[in-house]
C-alpha cells in the first residue's frame, strides 16, 4: 500500500481505459510526476511544466495526517482540475464500507463486496472500473459522509480515510492492471463539482487534510479516525454538561414567559446550558422567513433578551440562542441585498431562503454587529449555529463555480474562529438540520453538534451509533424529547438514547408528574456516571439489526469501554427479541437504567 498524488491540469491529457468523464485521477498530470524527495515526514514531486508538489505526513495517534500543497514554480498560470486531499494504491480488499446519510437518518452503514461494486478489472487490464461518489454543495454531509472503508476479508486488515472538508467532495475507488484497488478523494473536481483554480506563478494551493488509519476491525479504524479529531471545546464544556433546548417545547416560538417558565421548572436539575431555539427575532410571520434581521421581537421579549439570559443565570444555567446566520429569509428587508451570493449573476434562491456572501468585509462587519455584539451585551455563554439549506454546485466570485463555494465556505470557518476570538470560552453548536455538517473540520471549530433532526423518532438510538464511527461521541448531542403522555418505556427509551453522546432535554417538562420526573433524575444521574466512558471510551460493539429507520425492527447493543468500565446501552424495537445479556457474566454491576422487558424498551448498565 503506498501514498501517493493525483492531479489534473488544464491542457494535460485526460486518462484512458474509458475514465474521462467519470474520472481525472491517472491523468498526464498524475502519471508525469517525478519523485524527487522522500522523508517519513514529505514527498516531493516535479513534472515537466516545472511545478512543485508537497505530500507531507504527520502522525496524529494511530492515525496518519495528509496534506498536498501543490506550488506553480514555473514562469507561467497553473490551472488545476482535480487536486487530490488523499491518494493511496496497491490496496487489498474485497469489502467497502461508506456512511449513508439524509436528513433524520444519518450515518446508516452501506458495505458492499468488489464485485457488487463491479470493480473487477477487465479481462485485458485495458479498461477502468470506477466508483465515485461524493457530495455537491454547503452540506457536507448529505447522501454520504465524507468517509471510506476498505476491508481484506482474508487478513482481517481495514484501512479507512474521513475528509475534513465542509463543502464539495469526492471519493474514488479504481482499479486497472491488477486485482488491488486504488482510493483517491478531495474537493469535488471540475467534472463532478465544477472546481478549478488558477495559480499565478509562485502561488500555491493546499488541499483539505485528510486522515488515514490502518486496523484489525471497523470499530478500530473508526476509533482512530474519531481520536485523530481535534475540536476545540470551551473550557466550560469539558464535563459533558447537560443541555436543555426548548425548541420541541415551543415549535419556533419562544418568549420571556414561557423562557422564565422552563427556567423555574429546571432550576436545580443539574441542567448546565437552556438554550432558546427560533423564533425570538421578526414578527411572528414565521421563524424561518425572518433569519437575517436579527432584530429581537418585543412583543415576545419586552426589554429584549438580557432579562431572559439574566433569569437563566439567575436559575443556574448558561443561557444560549440560536442563530442561523449565513442566510436570509424572504422576510429580511436585506432579501434583495447585493451582498447575497449569485449564480450566472442570479441570487442563489433555495426554497425561502438566500445565502450571505461571508467573503464580503461588509456582511462580516454586519454579522459582527448583529450576532456577536448580541451575543456579547445579552450574556449569552452558549450559541446554536444552524444552517438549514445548501448553495448547491457555487456562486459567482472567483474563477469557478466550486472555487467559489469553497471560498465562501472557508470564509464561514472565520467567522466561527471570530466568534471564539471574541467571546472566549462560549459553547457553539453545530447544527445543520441536524447533522448535515458533523464533518471533522467543522465539528473542530466547535464545543458539541447536533446529531440530527430526529426529535422523538424511534431510529434516534440507530442514529446515535451510527455517529460514533465518525463523530466523538463527546460532541454529539441527541435529544431526548419528554411529554407528559409518555410512559415508562418511552422515558427509558428516550433518555437512553442519550448516553450514546450528549445529552439534550426538550419537551414539555412543566407538565411532567412527579413519577415521570423522577424517571429523568435517574436517568440523568446515570448520564453523569456514565460520562467518562462516553468521553474518552472506545465502542468496541455496535450489533444493529434494523433495516427501516421509520418502521425498525429487532434489537441494537451499543458497547464502550474506558479504563475498566464498561458502557452497554441496548434497544429493543418493534418484533424484537430478547437481547442475549452474557456481557453481564462476570462483571461488577455499578449502576444501572431502564427495562429491556418488551418492544421500545431500552435499558443501559455500566459495569466494573
């Protein structure tokens, strides 16, 4: 197996074996290059248009960091097509595992064999065998997660690659001359995601990082991937706090009252943040046509949002709010600004919503004004960053459509970074219709992120696992939604769900009974219990047999493990049967949470 380059540049030949169109990797640009260095730490190549290519290494763990900086040290413009984060050859493996994902349903595991994939090579070795796939646009995380497994069924042996890139992406699997696979993947490129770039003698372009690890199991490869991340948590955040967001008790629609209301009921809960979700801005036609005002609706809040924050301190928790900042609403009197992105000299409009240019000093200083300084005068330790529909291919404003998206993108990443300069040690949240953006480089700007926008579904636990092979579970919140109809089950089931990650309380909790509350107070002191594990553990068994995520059936078992302690956390769904508990034998019994007794039932234990 070897780490290598692939490249395309404008007036290079394109590759053969029946590839162009599908693919740019094996191109001229690629085959040309001439190794002229090699260290553990860095690859130097030269091709014949005399430029420069860097592929440079660094461990991080068990995993190992790639970088590729391509330089035009020649006398004239460079234009690149295609250029790689990663690309590694001569692999052996009859197994490929990808991270399906959509809205509510992210994460779900899809392996296939090489020859479903049809990835055999020809019977002459002439002939390219490609899968692609990728995605296009602002939400990363959509249809697939930026993520590839490859597994040797015969030796046992994985090897897996995560992309820290939050805009256009692709992955490529090929194979040619022989039975070994080749993987190479980055930006989307100028066939799949209309990206190209120009560099003017002595300019250089670096490809987002990508990470690989080599390992005996999916749960392994995965863990050091997940390890690898580096996320910038706020110093407050750093013992797994509990959160409370009021949005599934208010629907969009929150004010002082019934923010005073929830207040009281948590007070003395051991809940750290209450975060007020949409709805505190405009006026009242609709939280999402409002986004881009900012401007606090007095109506709701008389006085505006210091006394809400003021009440939350006051109950002992850190007051936050939510802002989807990067867009605009039909409603926004700025809805027809010239600072909005444009496609073909057209505002890029998705449904109600257009999208800020963040390139733009004005839109930065505007954000500043409207976000921050709110932020800042009203107390707010906590902000939930959502973002709730994509640019799509790009916009206008550089050489290409992609290279504009990735700028724009780029230029988000600083206004996060800016938040944090300003604000030291909030909380931010990253949320994009749930998990649309949970890829590395996003969740490193941030404290926590939302797992996804199933509330109160039965897939959520399905969900949550499926997050621990590319998210630290340490950062992914899941709720878990109360009602006062809820019965035992149900309460079990939901707060559950919970101790795969974050937990987050919603619901309507001023109209809970006291045996319902006591059921949450147990849980949540089991959640305090269980954080460490959940935090620093390694999942060594994820067994899920549901095939429907609306409609699942059968039984999951999450197991974690961290210095000696065991987490299991088990669903039963519907037609399910009873979940085998051998992992009991033998074990210290510290605490345990739940009834596994019937369908949509949970129970959790930690062991000793």
């Amino acid at each position: 197996m070897e780490y290598y380059v692939e490249l395309k540049l404008r007036g290079d030949a394109h590759p053969d074996g029946f590839a162009n169109g599908m693919s740019l990797c094996r191109s001229q640009s690629s085959r040309s290059l001439e190794k002229v260095s090699e260290t553990d730490a860095e690859t130097v190549y030269k091709n014949p248009h005399n430029h420069t290519v860097v592929m440079n290494k660094t461990r991080i763990g068990d995993a190992v960091a790639l970088t590729t900086t391509f330089t035009n040290t020649s006398d004239g413009e460079a234009v690149l097509e295609m250029l790689s984060s990663f690309a590694v050859r001569g692999i052996k493996a009859d197994k490929i595992h990808r991270l399906q994902s959509f809205w509510s349903a992210e994460g779900k595991l899809r392996t296939e064999t090489v020859e479903e994939l049809h990835l055999e090579p020809s019977w002459n070795r002439c002939a390219t065998r490609i899968e692609k796939f990728g995605n296009i646009g602002s939400m990363p995380v959509r249809k697939y997660f930026p993520f590839i497994a490859l597994e040797d069924s015969e030796s046992g042996k994985f090897v897996a690659v995560q992309l820290y890139i939050p805009y256009s992406w692709q992955i490529e699997i090929f194979c040619k001359e022989d039975d070994s696979l080749s993987i190479a993947g980055g930006i989307a490129d100028r066939d799949f995601g209309h990206w190209f770039k120009r560099l003017a003698p002595g300019e250089s372009f670096t490809a987002p990082k990508a990470v690989i690890a080599e390992g005996d199991s999916l749960y392994d490869v995965c863990d050091k991937l997940v390890k690898a991340q580096s996320p910038k948590i706020a110093p407050v955040d750093e013992n797994m706090g509990i959160a409370f967001n009021e949005y599934c008790t208010t629907w969009g629609n929150p004010s002082f009252e019934n923010m005073k209301r929830i207040s009281d009921r948590l007070k003395g809960k051991g809940v750290q943040y209450l975060v007020m979700d949409s709805g505190w801005y405009g006026h009242g036609d609709g939280w999402w046509r409002s986004i881009g005002d900012w401007e606090v609706n007095e109506e709701k809040f008389p006085g505006g949002l210091k006394p809400t924050a003021d009440y939350i301190r006051s109950c002992g928790m850190i007051p936050g709010i939510w802002f989807e900042f990067e867009s605009v609403g039909t409603g926004s009197k700025y809805y027809e600004s010239e600072h909005l992105l444009k496609k073909d000299g057209c505002f890029i409009t998705v449904g109600e919503r257009r999208f800020w240019d963040m390139e733009d000093p004005w839109v930065i200083d505007y954000l500043t004004e409207r976000v921050i300084k709110l932020l800042k005068d009203n107390g707010f330790g906590y902000v939930k960053v959502d973002y709730n529909d994509t640019i799509g291919i790009g916009c206008d404003g550089a050489e290409s459509l992609g290279e504009g998206l990735r700028r724009r993108v780029e230029a988000t990443h600083r206004f996060f970074e800016k938040i944090r300069e300003e604000i030291p040690g909030i909380v931010i949240e990253n949320c994009s219709s749930g998990g649309h953006r949970s890829e590395p480089s996003m969740m490193e700007l941030c404290s926590q992120g939302s797992f996804s926008d199933a509330h109160e579904t039965a897939a959520i636990p399905i969900i949550a696992a499926n997050m621990h092979r590319v998210m630290l579970p340490s950062q992914s919140q899941i709720w878990a939604v109360m009602r006062p109809g809820d019965s035992s089950d149900r309460i079990h089931y939901s707060i559950c769900n919970t101790f795969l990650g974050r937990m987050c309380l919603s619901g309507d909790i001023y109209g809970l009974a006291d045996w319902q509350w006591a059921l949450i107070d147990e849980g949540m002191e089991f959640y305090r219990r269980a954080a460490d594990v959940i935090k620093h553990g390694r999942t060594v068994r994820i067994e899920s047999s549901p095939k429907s995520y609306n409609s699942p059936t059968g039984e999951q078992v999450v197991v974690r493990e961290y210095n000696g302690v065991t987490l299991v956390v088990a669903h039963r769904f519907a037609n399910s049967k009873p979940v085998d508990l051998s992992f009991l034998n033998g074990r210290k019994l510290l605490c345990e949470y739940g009834e596994l007794e019937r369908d949509f039932s949970a129970k959790a234990w930690l062991l000793g």
